[in-house]
C-alpha cells in the first residue's frame, strides 16, 4: 500500500505543477495533503483488494468446479459409481420368480455323495464310474432321475486341458483298486492302508501317501465350481453368444421357470443364473450366508479372506439386475469380480494346505500331514481354472502338472520336505496374494 500511496502523492504535486498558471499560487497546508493522500490511498487499497478477491474467489471456483469434474470422471470409471445391488437374489416377472437352477443344485449333491463313497469299501470302479459319468446309483432316487451327471462337467471349458477329466478318474481307479483292497492294513511309506496317528487322525491312504477322498472333492473345486462359474457361464462368450443380447433387449424368452405356464426367462437370464447355482446351489438364495456342501460354498464360508462372501454374492445380484437392465458393461463388470473372487479361494487354499502339510511333517504328525497334503494336492490341480484380473489363470495346465508331479515323485507325500512345500506354497502366493 505505501507504493500505491507514494504513487498518488508524486501523481498530486505533478498536477499541481502542471496546472500552475499566471494566478496567484495557493499554498495547501501539509495536513490537508496528507489527508487527502491517506483517503485516496485507502479508496485505492479497497478498490485492488477487490480486484485480488474477486480474482481468488474465481480462481477458487475454479479450482472446485476442476476438482469436482475429476472426481466425477474417476467415479464413472469406478465400481463405487455402480448402484447398490437388490437386497436378495431373487427376480420376479409378472410376480413368478425367474431364478432356477436346479441342474447346479443335482450336480453339487452327487459330489458330496461321491465325496462319501469313496470311504465306502464296498463300491466297485465300474459302481462309482456310473455315479461320475451317468448320473446313477445315488442313494437320493431324485438325483438318478435327474438326467444330469459330474463327469460331463468336469474339464468342460474350453480353457481346461483334456488331460483333466482323465487325471480326475484315475482317482477313482486309485481309490477301488489300490486303497479299498489295503484298507485293513497298516500303512506306511510305500504301503497303503490306514495309517493313524498316536491319539490323532486316521487317514486311508495309497501308497505315496494320498487320501483319495480329498483328492478327487478337492480337484472338482476347480475343475467342476470354478470351471464352470469362470470359463462357462460367466464368460462373455456364452452370455452374449448369437442373438443374446438382442434377445435379451427384446425379452425374447427361452426357459421356462418353476410356476410359470410358458417361458419367461431370457437365455442371459437363465446362464447367470446357473453360474450362480454352481456356488449357491445347497445354499440359500436369498442370503450371502455359505456353507453348505462339499465344495467352494464350504471354504469361501471360513473366511479366510473376510467379506469376499458378501462381496461375491452383491457382485452375483448386481450382475443380474444389470442383465435385466440391458447394462451389459455392469453386467461383465460384476461378473469379473466374481471371477476373481473366487479365484482368491482356489489361490489362497492351495498354498495354506501345503505350508500346514509342512508344519505337521515337522510336528512328526503324519496323518494330519497327508490329510493336509492331500486337500492341497487338489487345489493345486483347481489353480488352473483360477482368473486373474488380465484374465489368465494364475497357473497355465503345464505349470499345474508339473507341481502335481513334484508333489507325487518318489514315494510321493512321505518323500516330501517341509522346505520344498513351503517353497511351492511361496511360489503361488507370489501369483495369487
């Protein structure tokens, strides 16, 4: 303000010389220039502050209206900017629900009926083969009329190797034709039968140390739930496949659900529906709340990961609300969330099993051992039907099978390190976590 002062009082003496004529000269007292230079340097301080804030307060908005434009392009490219998913799974059309999925509910209780006969002495290869394969011999009569089987699902996709459903069914001729005849002996290594720890578990087991059971159960994690969910009904391919999507726009039905008189469920409907049976399916449908059965629903409910329970199944309603909607880019939004998801089950199981096989090798437990081993030799042949956020799996069908092979060479589990399993559980965190 002194500058603005000054200014003003070398601009006052220059007039006054300028206008200085032949009149007499009027001498003006100090005070009264003082005066008059104190008003005119604070008119002149009021007037550029006024300027500065006016210059600020646009320069602010500015830098709000900025600010509030970039946060709205980040939340249109964020999951936080999709609407909030129904309360329930459950979706309505002319007040009849169109969900069914009642293939994916058969599928899953034939497993946990495979899981219990591979304890059961008494059943031949050609007896569980039927079970598989065909869909018959089950103890529940409506499960063998309900023309649907494991074998034909198993390995299905087109990402998954055709050396899978091979792999899967030689465990089943392990089970009859190397454990069920030893099943009365005392194993140890190179030896099947039931081996027991001193006040502990017991485990029938072949003779490298494999409890066939958890094997098979644990290997259909991937090859039938995470398969069929990630690279069959979920997959982009096959939602938006043909005439779908105008099909969808068009309310053109194809499925006909429970209680309707006549088809009212679209084909994209109808896929994602089934997607979400395969983990749902023994569970209830309208609640995030898992468990049940033999597969993924039974280790997504540990909580290993917590919330991804709550996660998976928001990402399943709002999926399928996006479906209903026509917004197609929520709907493969949603449906890689989900994918990888549960991806985070099959990854985080395979490596925990594996370092809690090496803890009970060196607690000298070895029955917890191959049980613990066992559960971990079939999460690692499910990682290769996992997806990542690029899409891949976390490990290709060749990586898979040569830890698969590292994890049988020798005289298999009894021949293995803590060491070598926690370097192998190391290197699929480094994919997975």
């Amino acid at each position: 303000m002194i500058i603005k002062k000054n200014g003003f009082l070398c601009s006052l003496l220059l007039s006054m010389i300028a206008c200085e004529t032949e009149t007499e000269l009027v001498e003006i007292p100090e005070s009264v220039i003082k005066s008059i230079a104190d008003e005119a340097a604070a008119s002149a301080a009021t007037a550029a502050a006024s300027s500065v804030a006016s210059t600020v307060n646009d320069a602010a908005a500015t830098a709000v209206s900025d600010t509030f434009a970039t946060q709205a392009l980040e939340q249109a490219n964020s999951v936080n900017h999709d609407p909030l998913p129904p309360s329930e799974y459950e979706f309505t059309r002319n007040g009849i629900s169109t969900v069914f999925y009642t293939g994916q509910t058969d599928r899953l209780k034939m497993t946990g009926e495979l899981h219990s006969v591979f304890s059961d002495t008494s059943k031949s290869e050609a007896d569980i083969l039927a079970m598989f394969n065909e869909g018959t011999g089950f103890s529940d009569a409506s499960l063998n009329s309900s023309g649907k089987n494991v074998g034909g699902k198993n390995g299905a996709s087109s990402y998954a190797s055709k050396t899978v459903k091979p792999q899967i069914q030689a465990f089943i001729s392990r089970v009859v034709n190397d454990v069920f005849p030893n099943s009365d002996n005392d194993a140890s290594e190179g030896v099947a039968g039931k081996y027991t720890d001193p006040g502990g578990r017991t485990v029938m087991i072949d003779a490298k140390g494999f409890e066939m059971n958890q094997i098979f159960t644990k290997s259909l994690m991937g090859a039938l739930v995470t398969d069929q969910i990630i690279n069959e009904y979920l997959w982009r391919g096959k939602l938006d496949a043909g005439t779908n999507i105008a099909n969808n726009d068009n309310l053109v039905f194809e499925y006909q659900s429970t209680g309707a008189s006549a088809n009212n469920v679209t084909k994209m409907e109808h896929y994602w529906d089934e997607g979400f049976g395969y983990l749902y399916g023994e569970d209830n449908q309208y609640s995030h709340e898992v468990g049940n059965g033999v597969l993924v629903s039974k280790y997504l409910a540990k909580g290993d990961i917590p919330g991804l329970d709550t996660v998976i199944y928001d990402a399943f309603k709002l999926g399928r609300a996006a479906i209903v909607a026509g917004d197609y880019e929520l709907k493969d939004k949603q449906a890689n969330i989900i994918k990888t998801s549960i991806s985070k089950v099959i990854g985080y199981r395979a490596s925990s099993y594996l370092r809690s096989g090496a803890s009970k090798i060196s607690a000298g437990t070895w029955a917890d051992a191959l049980h613990a081993l066992s559960k971990g030799y079939g999460f690692v042949l499910s990682l290769q039907f996992t997806m990542k956020d690029d899409g891949e799996p976390y490990f290709t069908n060749s990586e898979v099978n040569e830890m698969l092979d590292d994890l049988e060479k020798d005289n298999g589990f009894w021949s293995r390190t803590p060491e070598e399993l926690n370097a192998m559980a190391d290197k699929i965190d480094e994919r997975t976590l």
